[in-house]
C-alpha cells in the first residue's frame, strides 16, 4: 500500500472517529464541527475536479455552492408553508425530501455550470478567473434583491429535511449522511481521474497543445469538467443548507469561492483526498485559532502562505510526496 | 502518379515585417520521406505549425488527403490522419512515459467520453501504447517520469506518440535533434522503414540522416523555397551550395 492510499485511511477514520467519540459523550457540537468539515470536503472535491484536474482557476464555485443551498431552501419553504412553487401550466409542489432536493441541487448546478462553462471557456488565465467571480456575484446580487425568498436575511427552514428510515435531526445520524455522500463522491471522482476522460483532462491541464496534436479538444473537456465540478459543488450547498436549517446569499459570495479554493489548495491541488484533508484543517484551524482571536482569518492566511511557498503539493505532496502513477 | 497526401499552396506569413512563409507550395507524396532544411530562423518550424493548424497563414491553402483543410483545428487535422511531434518536445511531463504513450492511442481511438473505465488497465490501449514505445526504443523506460527523461528520449517519446496516432503522414520537426549518435543511426534506421507505412515530412539539420533518408529534399531559406530535388540535384545546386551547405562548410 503506497503512502497516498495509507494517508487517505487515516484521513477518512479520524473524520468519522471524533464525531462518533463526540456522539457518545455527548458532545453535539462536535458532531456538527465534522459534519461541516464533510460538507466542506464535498465542496472542495467539486472545486477540484475542474481546479486540480483541469487546471481551471474557478473563482465562482459560490455560484453553486449557493444554488444548491438554495434549491433546499425553496423546495423545503414551498413544502413547509404548503404553497406550490408553480400552478401553472403544471403544479409543482415543494418538498421535504432529502434525495430529490439533492438530485435537484445536482441538475440545477450542473445546467448553471454547463452555461457559464460555455461562456467563460472562451477566456483563459486572469479572465477565467474574474469572469467566473463575476457570474457568482450576479447569484449574489440577485438572492439579496429577490424579496420572494427572503433577500438579505434569506430563508430558514423549521425542521431539517426527512431521509427514509433516520432521523435527520439527530447529529449523528445527519453527519452519517452526509460522510456516506462524501464517500460515493469521493468513489465516482476517484474512477473519473483514472478513466479515459480523466487521462485526457489532466493532460490538457499539463499540455493543451499535446492534447490537440492526438485529435482532441481541451475545451471540451473541460466544459464537461466544470459542470461535473459544479453539480458536486451543488450538492455540498444543499448539505450546507440542511446543515444550519438556514439559507442566505453569504453562500453565493466571493467569501464563499475563496473558502472552496482553500480546502483545494491546503488539501493539495489535484490529489482525490486533497480537498478532504484541506476541509478538515480547515475547520480545526478555524475551531482552534477562532477561540484565540477573532482575526483568525490572519493565521489562517500565514498557514496558507506557508503552504504555497514550501509545501506546493499542500497536506498531501507534503505528507504522501508526489502522485504515483498508477500503472 | 498518385496524387500528393499532403499538399501546401502558396503559403504565406509574416511577423511584422519578417516574411517567415514566403508564398511556399510543397507537396508530400505517399511512401516517401520529403526533408525540409535550411539555416537557422529560416521558417522551417513556422511551416510545419501551419500545416498542422496551430499558426494560421496569412493567405494560402493546406489539402489533406484530397481536402482542404485550411479551417480546421490543430485537433481535428490530427483526427484525419496528421502526426506531428513538435521541436520543442511537447509532452504531458507529469505523466509517465506509458501514460503519455496510451493518451496518443487514446486520442486516435477517440470515445474519450468514458468515465468509470480503468484507462491504464485497457488492453487494446496499452497494446498500442507498448508497441510504439518498443519500436522507437524507449520500452524499458515506461515507467519513468516524463520530466525525468533526457531531451533525446523525449524525442523518442513525441515519435512514439506519434506513432500510436497510425497517421496518414507525420510532420517531424528535428526529432533527431540531441539523440546522440547511437541514437541518430537508430532513429535514422527506424524512419526509414517508417516511409512504407506513411510518408514524412522531415525538418532535419542533421545533413547526413538528411542524404540518407531523403527521396526528396526542399531547401527553405529566409521564408522562400529555392530549391526542390532529390539529394544529388541539391548537392549540385549552386544556389542552395551558397545560401545553406557553403554555410556549413565555412563552419
Ligand atoms: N510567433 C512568432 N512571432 C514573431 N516571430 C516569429 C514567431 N515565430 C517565429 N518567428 C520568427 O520567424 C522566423 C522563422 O522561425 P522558425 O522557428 O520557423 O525557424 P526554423 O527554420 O524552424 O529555425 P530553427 O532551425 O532554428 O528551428 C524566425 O526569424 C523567428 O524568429
Ligand atoms: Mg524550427
């Protein structure tokens, strides 16, 4: 078992060992410290996928995040208040159910992925980058002024949305969710990297022009990066939502993108686990520096600093050391 | 006479003022190796990146296989059949050498739309990955980092990519350049067998693989063709004697 593989073990024991410590003494905090830091990792799994594998510097997965958050939060008002979100020309309905709220948290980011993909592929470099946090600030700008669901203050949902068969509102049980969701993320990402797709992608990333001279069309690729990048990004934010019961446009802002991008980038650009890692020290950072001081976010920046300068690979090249190939 | 795979009509460019393709016409006909030499910042390079689609010309026209492909994309004159490698080795350089070698089957074979597939464990890939690493001699470094391998190997490896492509004709930009001589008289033996599977269009600076290998030579100096012929009407040609082998002769 090489380093890498041994790493992500440990990784993934602890994330669901101090929750279920946490649980059985009664520490409910805790739980929900975990549970944030999971979701995080899905968020930054996503971001991943188009920032490590296609080399696509995203500054916008708020956009997502914030759809997601907001596809739980409309459906669960709808379903809560009993009014239809559409009468006409069919009825819809809104709804408390965990499993459809996330399969639309997914269609809805990935379409808004696919047609900003479109629009912003024609750019590259320093433009990639301000065109994607200039979609998400749209997102931003438009939840604040929408009166509908709730503007500036945003929407709060009474009850955490129902799974068959659990209680949602235990932490334990809601943090198993959302661990089980990271692991199935983690499966499907893991696969994409090494299938033909994920070759292809993470050679554009390396050499476009070695991608064209075998017949194919980076662009591509990384539309299709991007969008799978965001229904991922998607189905964090409607965890993130159920999470705090509470949605509100902080979610689609520029804060929002640089918090993904620092789980990636801690975490180690490119690698599956990366993110997982970068989410959790994230969340300890946060927890334990947080209590020092309230400018926590200055340490935080060191740290990130620190790791752009010595460790590039982040927690994983300094840890694991350089991917190895698989053969 | 079959008529030519690859033919470049009247082909200009300019940089500023510099005219790097000076209305250039040259053809590449099936089972041969066409060199094209000349002097240093002659254009050699800037003619073969129009072929090939990454530069386009200012006015001109390239017809590929009986069809003009002038509009195409670099992806998808590659997709009809153009093998190049570059002069500046242009390779994935994270990956290993295997890799690099299935991402060319890969790209040839196309369906790159599968996201569940263990790619490195696909046999009709590997096999043809493998073969092509064999047959340029790098088979015992498929392991290897591509960063990690001398310049001459990397010259090797664009070969090899190349080669898993099946191309209708390759477009080689000195893959000779720092290969040794070990590995010059190697390559020269392999691109020699190579012309019967398909034509190429050779840039080379190495005068005696040139001689050797050549059916056809074109001399490119400042942007313009001067001369077409086979080796020993260019040997023979005053004017090429002056502007290019007199040069090196004084060297
Ligand atoms: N993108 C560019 N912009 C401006 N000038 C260029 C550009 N590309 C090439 N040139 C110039 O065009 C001329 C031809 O360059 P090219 O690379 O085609 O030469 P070459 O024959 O391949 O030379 P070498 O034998 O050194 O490889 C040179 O003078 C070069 O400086
Ligand atoms: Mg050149």
């Amino acid at each position: 078992m090489n380093k890498e593989t041994t790493l992500n073990i440990v990784l993934m024991t602890i994330l669901v060992a101090v929750p279920v410590l946490a649980w059985m003494s009664d520490e409910p905090f805790l739980v929900t410290l975990a549970t944030r830091a999971v979701i995080f990792a899905i968020a930054g799994v996503g971001l991943n996928f188009a920032l490590g594998f296609g080399g696509l510097v995203s500054f916008g997965h708020a956009a997502f995040f914030g759809l997601g958050g907001y596809a739980m939060g409309i459906l669960a008002f709808h379903a809560q208040t009993y009014t239809p979100m559409m009468e006409w020309p069919f009825v819809i309905e809104g709804t408390k159910a965990m499993p459809i709220i996330w399969l639309v948290a997914i269609i809805v980011s990935a379409l808004v992925a696919l047609a900003i993909g479109m629009l912003s592929l024609r750019t590259s470099g320093a433009y990639f980058i301000m065109i994607t946090l200039a979609f998400a600030q749209m997102f931003y700008y438009f939840a604040i002024s929408w009166p509908a669901y709730g503007g500036e203050d945003g929407l709060s949902i009474y009850v955490r949305n129902e799974f068959p068969g659990l209680n949602t509102m235990d932490p334990i049980q809601y943090f198993s969710i959302c661990y089980v969701l990271l692991l199935l993320v983690l499966f499907i990402v893991h696969r994409a990297a090494h299938s033909s797709f994920g070759l292809m992608l993470r050679a554009a990333k390396q050499n476009e022009e070695r991608v064209q001279a075998v017949g194919q069309v980076p662009n591509r690729l990384y539309l299709i990066a991007f969008t799978i990048s965001g229904a991922i990004t998607g189905l964090a934010g409607a965890l993130f939502a159920d999470l705090n019961r509470f949605v509100s446009p902080t979610m689609f802002s520029w804060h929002t993108s640089g918090e993904i991008m620092v789980f990636v980038i801690l975490g180690g650009l490119g690698r599956v686990f990366g993110p997982v890692a970068g989410a959790a020290l994230y969340i300890l950072l946060e927890h334990s520096l947080g209590g020092l001081s309230a400018y926590w976010h200055i340490y935080l920046g060191a740290i990130l600093l620190g790791v752009v300068i010595f460790a590039r690979g982040g927690l994983y090249g300094l840890i694991a050391g350089r991917e190895v190939a698989h053969d | 006479m079959t008529d030519p795979i690859l033919e470049v009509r009247e082909i200009t460019k300019s940089f500023g003022g510099l005219k790097a393709s000076n209305t250039i016409s040259l053809d590449l006909r099936s089972g041969e190796i066409h060199a094209l030499i000349g002097p240093n910042g002659a254009g050699k390079s800037t003619l073969i990146k129009q072929i090939t689609g990454s530069l386009k010309p200012d006015s001109g026209s390239v017809h590929f296989n009986g069809q003009d492909v002038s509009h195409l994309s670099t992806a998808a004159r590659a997709q009809l059949g153009m093998g190049r490698t570059f002069q500046i080795s242009s390779l994935a350089m994270d990956y290993t050498v295997l890799q690099n070698a299935v991402l060319g089957a890969l790209g040839h074979r196309g369906n790159i739309f599968r996201f569940f597939n263990n790619v490195m464990k696909d046999t009709g890939l590997l096999a043809t990955a493998e073969n092509a690493l064999e047959q340029v001699g790098l088979q015992d470094f498929r392991a290897i980092r591509t960063a990690d391998l001398s310049h001459g190997q990397r010259r090797q490896l664009e070969v090899a990519i190349a080669l898993t492509l099946e191309p209708k004709a390759f477009l080689m930009d000195e893959p000779m350049a720092g290969l040794g001589a070990d590995g010059s008289r190697h390559m020269i033996g392999f691109l020699n067998s190579l012309r019967q599977k398909a034509p190429i269009l050779l840039v080379e600076h190495d005068m005696d693989a040139v001689f050797a290998l050549a059916d056809r030579i074109s001399v490119l100096v400042y942007g313009e063709i001067i001369a077409t012929g086979d080796a020993a009407e260019i040997r023979s040609n005053p004017q090429v004697r002056e502007a290019y082998l007199g040069e090196e002769d004084a060297a």
